[in-house]
C-alpha cells in the first residue's frame, strides 16, 4: 500500500506563476509574485534563500497547507488538495512534532493509525522506517530519551511510512550544530536514495543545499522571487569530505554570490 498512483504522462511537479498575498495593516503584504517552477521526478530539489524570502510560504502553497493568490501547483497530475487526500507526499516540519507520551515506533505509526491500517501492518511498516533512518533497536524509546538528531528520524520516517511519492522538508535540521548538521545531510541524502522519492527541500544553509541537491532554486525578497535555477553536477553518493573538493567549493561561492546580490538590494533600497 502507499500513494495513489498519479497519471504515468504527468510526472513533474509544475508551478505556474503563484503569487502570495497577505492582507497587512494599511494594505496588502506580497509575499510571492509569479513564481513558476517545474521539478522532475525522482530529483533533490532546494529551495535557497534568505530569510523573509518565502521559501517555506511556498513549500506550504505546493503542500496544500495554504491556497495561493493566484497561480496553480501541479503534483504528478494532481491538485495540491487531490495529492494531500491521497497520500501523495510526506512532510517533515523544523520541529520533529512528535508525540512525547509515544515510543518512537508509536510516533511512526501515526499516520497509518489514521489511515485505519491493521496493527499488524502498521507496526511491520513503521518498523521497516525506522530500520531505514538507522534507528533499529530504539523504537521503543521515548522522545525524551532520543537526541536532535535522533528525533528528526524519527520525523523523516514518519513522513515516509506512508510511502509517499514526495518528500517536502522545511528545514528540518535547524538548532543543530554544524557537525551534526553535516552527519544527519548524509543520512538524510542516503535515506532519499533508498526511498526513491521526489524531494523539496527548504534551507538558507548553503553547504546543506549544495551537498544535497541536484537543482537549487536561489529566491530573493520584497517580493519573494525565483533569482536563479543551478545544476549541482557533483557525483553521488556524497559524503563530508566532498564539502573539502574545489567543486563543491566553487558551487558554494557561486551560490553565495547569488544570495549577497539579493542582501546587497535590499540594503541599497
């Protein structure tokens, strides 16, 4: 069991010039304006940007979380609402949200006890998950009892035991320190591989976008905006001693160069 199949000649995620208006006091507050953006099947796409940019305004847009202005999301064929009822994608927040008074295999669960999946089924699936994030053997601990780094698996299981066919992440390695940050980068890439899903990720930190991703979307501000689209060439798989390479290195710069154009705007304004 898993996600609804989509139609076999739509697989793409396509957006088509979605803007984001918020009603502010005195007016209106354009937090997007015409974004369009197509991301192919089976790819590590990042969204880079600043803060105050939008970035995970419109990671919510494309996960049915809040409807846009104007514009349209298509998933694999699906509206935003269609591919949300149908188990479609998975989505992993900033925060592993779990549930304190559940184990770790009772926080993966969840999603399947929703759907009404027998027991048996769900604890096998849930089980499967957490062997695949490399928590075999702690699934009866605690959220108390599990480190950062730990509880963000946990999150990112849950997310996959429904068997999405995408994967949205909105910058679920905040608040950890760099090392960490940089070992749960290789988990997660490994994790990506194994499931063989379509991911959206949503980060201002630009090692974790380059070492990740085969295309990075660079957003700017006031409004948020598409900047530039980059092809990450590096070879899989990854590992912490690429971010060494002067390959790596050079797409770091150049991405930042990127993003300091969009600072040195806003200050100039």
């Amino acid at each position: 069991m898993g996600a609804a199949a989509a139609p076999a000649e739509a697989r793409t995620v396509t957006i088509d010039g979605v803007g984001m208006d918020f009603a502010v006091k005195g007016g209106t507050f354009t937090a997007l304006d015409d974004i369009a953006l197509e991301l192919p099947e089976g790819g590590f796409t990042t969204l880079l940007g600043p803060s105050g940019c939008g970035k995970s305004t419109l990671l919510r847009i494309i996960a049915d979380v809040i409807e846009p202005t104007r514009g349209t999301v298509d998933l694999f064929g699906m509206t935003p609402r269609q591919a949300r009822t149908s188990g479609l994608f998975g989505f992993v927040f900033q925060d592993p949200v779990l549930l304190p008074w559940r184990s770790a295999l009772g926080n993966v669960e969840l999603p399947l006890e929703a759907q009404g999946v027998p027991k048996a089924e769900r604890r096998e699936r849930a089980m499967a998950q957490l062997q695949l994030v490399g928590l075999d053997g702690f699934e009866d601990r605690l959220p108390a009892k599990l480190s950062g780094g730990m509880a963000r698996r946990v999150a990112i299981a849950r997310a996959l035991v429904v068997e999405p066919s995408i994967l949205f992440l909105d910058e679920p390695f905040n608040g950890l320190d760099e090392l960490r940050r940089r070992q749960m980068n290789v988990e997660l890439q490994r994790i990506w591989a194994a499931s063989g899903t379509t991911a959206l990720l949503v980060t201002h930190n630009v090692a974790e976008a380059v070492f990740l991703s085969d295309t990075v979307i660079v957003m700017g501000r006031n409004p948020g905006h598409v900047i530039e689209r980059r092809t990450i060439d590096l070879p899989r798989p990854r590992d912490i001693d690429n971010a060494l390479s002067a390959d790596f290195i050079a797409h770091e710069q150049e991405l930042t160069q990127l993003l300091s154009g969009d600072y040195r705007s806003v200050v100039d304004e």
